[in-house]
C-alpha cells in the first residue's frame, strides 16, 4: 500500500518528469491490481469497483500518453481516491487495519489522512483530523472547515469503527474546546442530542431484519430528500453515517440475496450525502451493479432512475445539459437489462 501512495505522490512533484510519470503510472497499475483485494471483490459492495479500477487505467495512460498532462492528472488523483474509498468501505470489526510501519512520515496532513484510510486505520485517520481542527480552532473563517472535519470523525466512528463511546468522548472534548465559539458548540450539541435516539436501536446488528426496520422507520421518510439534498443537520448525519456502515456490513458479508438490491440502493443514496469532493463517488458504481446483477428487482429501476439523474446533473451547466454520445449509449445499454 505505501508503494501505491509513494508512486502516487510522485506524480504530482514538479521535478517528476514525464517519462518519469509513466513509469509512476504503470508501478500504480501493477500494484493495484496485484492487491489481495481479489479476495473479497466479489461481494456487491466491491465488484463494481475492480471494474472501474481498470477502464481507469486504460484512460490515464492514453491521456498521458497523448500529452493531455491536466487530464491524466485529474484521473489519477479519481482513481486514488477510488482506492481510499473501496478500503474506507470495510468496517473495523470484519477488517482490521493494515499494518502501518512503513507508513512513512508525509509532510501534507491531507496525505497523512488519506495513507490512514488507505491503511484502514480510523483510530489513526480521526487522531490527523483532531489536529487539523485544532490548527483551526481560533479563525472563525474556517469553522465550516472544522465542521467538515468533524463530520468526518462522526462518519469514521459510526460508519466504520461503530464507536459511539469513543464519539461521545470526542464530542465531549470538542465541546470543551470550543467553549469560546458559540456557533460550533451548537453544532456538537445537535449531534449529541442525535446520537440519543439511537440509545435503543440495535446498531451492531447488520441482519436482513434489523436493517429492513431501520431503513423504514429511518430512511424511507426522508427518500427523496435523499435524492435532492446534501444533508448538514445533525440528525440526518448520524442516521445515514450508522445506517451506511450497516449497509457496507452487510453487503459484504451477506451476498447475493433478494435484499442486495434494495442495500445497494439505500446504500447509493447515502453515498451521495456523504461525498467527498476530494473522493470518487461510488454511487453510481452501486447504481450500475443493482441494475446489473438484480435487474428483476423493482429497486433496479429505481437505481437506474437515480443513476441517470446523476449523470444528467454531472453534464448540467449554465449552457444546458451536454451528455456525450458514449455516455448516452451506455445508459442505453444498460436500460435494456431493465426490459
């Protein structure tokens, strides 16, 4: 993994060169691919990913290769992120972290958060953004970019490590240190109180059932704000970061069953509440398995609904919708596994 980032890094240092950048290039793809992820890349949650893994590579290469430098540069920095979301996928109680000792010592703190997701160590990935925050803790400019960090500390806790004590105790510490900064103390607070409703739920129980109850009492009112709305209110964070990790749990470890699809669906939907601009999303990889593998269940409409939309609302701008013709033919293609 630490050659993957290393190689990764050096794309992007001004005295790399572009014969250089190949050979970076094709140490990524050899690295990659050879990865014992293969093991596990047949589940729901993972399949749609090794396919996008290689197309990926082709069209790096053949950009750079054409001297589209930007392009290609743009695509690589996709594809590691498509790396750091596949592992940041795998719950810590299934999936323990790598081991770190040739993490390396990365200057940018960025890196240093993405080498710890990579790493699948959250323990070490919220520690870097508790750092983060409190180099910011005393500009009131960069509150929404504390906010942003501690919304990923709450994604890490419950989606991943499924720690609400430990989220509680990060809160509470939070709280104590932004005692000056009204504004943040209230955003914290909501997400305590928010955490309390869940006092009673069975949130280590990532069973068909469980998951079904949960999704009607918690997702389904809320669908098609789901659909249209990035969600900043606390109460919606926390239920869709619990509910994600359980979907992620379950897809991996229950696969190839009638509810796969709706999982897969629901799962989708969050993934685009919590979107990274720095990350590859994945929804639309989730979108295009259901079709896919389940096209005879109902929730495969639903997926292609959601994907289409997603697509048309990638090529919208101020001159209008622009979908290129091959990505027309492939929405084309993959309406008729619905028929």
């Amino acid at each position: 993994m630490q050659n993957i980032y290393n190689n990764y890094i050096e794309l992007f240092n001004s005295k790399t060169t572009n014969k250089e950048k190949s050979e970076h290039l094709n140490k990524m793809e050899k690295y990659i691919l050879s990865s014992s992820f293969d093991k596990m890349i047949d589940s729901p949650l993972l399949n749609p990913i090794k396919s996008s893994l290689k197309q990926s590579f082709k069209e790096i290469k053949s950009s750079h290769n054409s001297g589209e430098v930007k392009y290609s540069n743009y695509r690589a920095k996709k594809l590691i992120s498509l790396c750091i979301s596949c592992h940041s996928q795998l719950p810590a109680r299934e999936f323990k972290p790598l081991n770190r000792k040739r993490l390396g010592k990365l200057a940018d703190i960025t890196d240093q958060y993405n080498m710890a997701l990579l790493y699948r160590d959250y323990n070490l990935a919220n520690s870097i953004l508790e750092k983060r925050i409190f180099e910011k803790k005393d500009n009131k400019k960069l509150a929404y970019k504390v906010e942003l960090d501690i919304n990923e500390v709450l994604d890490n806790y419950l989606t991943h490590l499924k720690d609400r004590k430990g989220l509680e105790k990060f809160l509470k510490k939070m709280n104590i240190e932004f005692k000056k900064n009204k504004e943040l103390q209230s955003y914290i607070f909501d997400f305590e109180v928010a955490l309390k409703k869940w006092d009673k739920e069975k949130i280590d129980d990532s069973s068909e059932k469980n998951l079904k109850k949960l999704i009607t009492k918690y997702l389904v009112p809320i669908e098609d704000d789901l659909k249209s709305i990035y969600f900043v209110e606390a109460d919606n964070r926390v239920t869709t970061s619990i509910i994600k990790g359980m979907l992620s749990e379950y897809l991996l470890l229950y696969p190839d069953k009638e509810f796969t699809a709706q999982a897969l669906y629901w799962r989708a939907l969050l993934e685009k509440q919590h979107d990274n601009l720095d990350f590859y999303s994945l929804a639309d990889l989730y979108n295009t398995e259901c079709v896919l593998s389940y096209s005879k269940s109902p929730f495969a409409k639903k997926c292609y609904e959601n994907l289409e939309k997603s697509i048309r609302d990638g090529f919208t701008g101020s001159s209008g919708t622009h979908i290129p013709d091959e990505v027309k033919s492939s929405l084309k293609d993959l309406k008729r596994h619905l028929n």
